[in-house]
C-alpha cells in the first residue's frame, strides 16, 4: 500500500497578472509579492497550502 504523504501532487499552476500579481488556477485567489516576498517565493508559499491542491483533504470536503 503506498504512503499518501510520499506521493507526488501537481501543485497549482499560476497565470501572471503583472510582475507582482498572479492567480492561482486551482483556487483562484490571487498571490501577490511584497518587500519581503518576491513573487516566486509567495507562489511556492501559496502553492504549499493552497486549499484546493491535488493533496489537501479540505478539497474533498467542499466537493
């Protein structure tokens, strides 16, 4: 039987906005960069606790 934690999920795509703004593709929300967070960084944050991601059991609940 494998591990559930170990698998690998897509995580969520984001579409640019602007330099500083994207849009998460699996939540919708929008991401942005601040002085402490440049834009890469806020998405892979995001990305990591993102409600609707692949993995999250939150996301089976809302369906």
């Amino acid at each position: 039987m494998s591990d559930p934690q170990s698998e690998s999920f897509p995580s969520p795509t984001f579409t640019r906005k602007s330099e500083t703004e994207s849009i998460c593709m699996s939540c919708f929300n929008t991401v942005r960069a601040d002085r402490y967070a440049a834009l890469e960084e806020a998405e892979d944050i995001h990305a990591d606790v993102c409600l609707m991601r692949a993995s999250s059991p939150v996301r089976y609940a809302l369906l």
